[in-house]
C-alpha cells in the first residue's frame, strides 16, 4: 500500500524536492544568502515533510486499505466512513454499484426460480400423454412395432425424469426423509422399469444381496439406480448385469457391474463432470454427459461413497458404500 501511496504522490513528492534543490542552489550561486544556513532550513523541512507524510498516510490509506481487503460481496458493512471528498465520491460510487448489482441478481433469481417452475410444471403435464402413450403402445398388436415403440417411449421417460431431478437437487435437502428401505424391491422395481430396452438388447440380470434394508431416502436412492442401470444397459449387448449387495466393516456396499465397453482410464477422473461425455466415443450425440453428473451431486447428499472400476472393453463397475447409522445424524439434522 505505501507503494502505492508514493507512486500517487509521486509529482507532489518531485516537487517538493525539486523546490529544496533550488533555495540551496539559488543560496550556492548568491553571494548574499548564507547557504549552510539555506541547508540547515532545508534539512528541516525534509524532517518536517516526512513526518507530514507518514501522518497522511496513515490516515488516507485506511479507507482505501478497507477497501482493498473488504470481502468481495456485496456487504459494504466493513468499510469505514468516508472522510475526505474523494473517499466520499468512492463511496458513493461503491453504493450505487452495489445497490445496482443487488438489483440485478434479484433480477436473475426471481427469473431463474421462475423458469425451474415453468420447466417443473411442464415436466408433470408431460407425464400425463407420455401415460397415455404408454397405454396406447400395450394396444400395438405388431411385436416388433410394440418393442420399438416401448424403447422409444422409455428414452423419453428417461429424460424427463432426468431433467424433473436435476431442478429439484438443488433443493433436495428440503427433500430428504430417511427411514429404512426395502433395498431388494427397490432393485427390481428399478429392472423392471427397463425391460423392454432389456429384452431388445438381450441383457439379464443376476441379483444377490446380503443385507434386506438400508437407511436412505428411497426416492433419491432409486434415482441414483435408475441412472447406473440405465448407463449399464446402454453400453451393454447380450450379457448380464451383475447387481451385488454385500457387508465390509460394518458397511453395506451396492455393487452395479456390466460387461460392456468400459471406461477408458484417462476418462475416470472425469465422469462425474458435469457435461462429460466420453473421448472412447466422442461422435456418440445420445450421450448428455448428465447421468453420472447428477448421480454423483445425489450420492453426495445422501452420504453414499460412490466408486467406479473399468476395463476398456471388458466393462465397468459402479459400488455404493452406504453410510454407517451415526453418519444420518448429520442427514437428518440438515
């Protein structure tokens, strides 16, 4: 700050000086003035001029030193009184920008809070003709036709139901209720739900559990099963999907395995990233880059540890580590 504070006196400073120089060199070439008197007169003004600038200093660099190490919101609170006309002209300034600014992210919130209900309540009127839909296919006689059309209509659930969860976890811990869940039912509830994209790629399931029940949000949980089973049976043709429920330390751990085309290792880092699509397959347009974004912001409310192992062309696995029971303390006090 004294830097500063120099560089901004800087043609004071020079000044000054430069009016020193020239009383000893007027006294030095004027017979008339005694010049050790001229330099003593002087050096006493150089004594006098540095006390006056430390002074000044002092007490103009408070306010802009408040300024400089204030936090960088909107809260002016922290900065002290303006006491001179230019600190005035700042503050005043300051206030303006940051009465504009609140007004602005007002602004942005109020519109923002309004396109995620507008988005919300079309996403619940969607539902009513994807229902009817649905029914309407049961009625297709042509099997091959029927198939294709339940495959498409699942697509399309998916998404929506993708895009009705992604605005809601912004606010998901107003959401949460944790009791203990059936983990079985929820599992199959999940498998069910994609069949017919199922029987079209030829995939079955082998399900094992060594544990019945878990504290979680059952809602939440069976999102983030939805997701990993929807991703396993993607990238997946004519092999099973091993789901494995087993005890370590004292934790339960849900295991999602697949034989599909893997994760390449330089893309594990990065696929809970939100928009991150592969480098594996890059031209695959299908891909939102969304699923494994959403499912890890999920997880990580619910305190689920989530971890992921991948051979390229081998396939790829997914385990959930549940939390212990004192870990919903913290959940459940949110």
């Amino acid at each position: 700050m004294i830097r500063k504070f120099l560089r901004e006196r800087r043609s004071w400073i020079i000044f000054f000086i430069a009016i020193q120089l020239l009383l000893i060199f007027i006294s030095f070439i004027d017979p008339s003035i005694a010049l050790m008197p001229m330099i003593y007169i002087v050096f006493l003004s150089l004594i006098s001029w540095g006390a006056f600038v430390i002074i000044r200093y002092n007490k103009e660099s408070k306010f802009y030193r408040s300024v400089q190490e204030s936090d960088r919101t909107i809260d002016l609170s922290s900065i002290p009184k303006a006491e001179t006309p230019f600190e005035t002209l700042i503050e005043e300034h300051l206030k303006q920008l940051t009465e504009f600014y609140k007004e602005e992210i007002n602004d942005q919130l109020t519109s923002l809070e309004q396109e995620k209900d507008e988005l919300l309540s079309w996403i619940h009127e969607v539902k009513t003709p994807l229902t009817a839909m649905q029914l309407m296919i049961d009625r297709v006689d042509d099997e091959n036709l029927r198939s294709q059309l339940r495959y498409e209509w699942l697509r399309v659930h998916l998404l929506v139901d993708q895009q009705l969860h992604q605005k809601r976890i912004p606010f998901i811990k107003n959401d949460l209720y944790i009791e203990k869940t059936a983990i079985e039912p929820l599992i199959f509830q999940e498998i069910k739900a994609l069949k017919s994209w199922c029987i079209q790629k030829g995939i079955g399931f082998d399900v094992s559990l060594e544990f019945t029940e878990i504290l979680t949000d059952v809602k939440w949980l069976g999102f983030i099963i939805r997701q990993l089973l929807t991703n396993a049976v993607k990238y997946s043709d004519s092999t099973d999907i091993i789901i494995k429920g087993y005890q370590q330390e004292g934790i339960d751990h849900l295991q999602i395995q697949d034989f599909g085309r893997g994760i390449d290792p330089k893309d594990l880092p990065r696929i809970f990233d939100k928009g991150f699509t592969s480098t594996l397959n890059h031209k695959d347009s299908a891909s939102t880059g969304m699923g494994l974004y959403l499912t890890k912001k999920v997880a990580e409310s619910l305190h689920i540890r989530l971890h992921v192992q991948s051979i390229v062309g081998k396939g790829t696995t997914f385990t959930l580590s549940f939390p212990k029971k004192n870990d919903f303390v913290t959940i459940t006090s949110m």
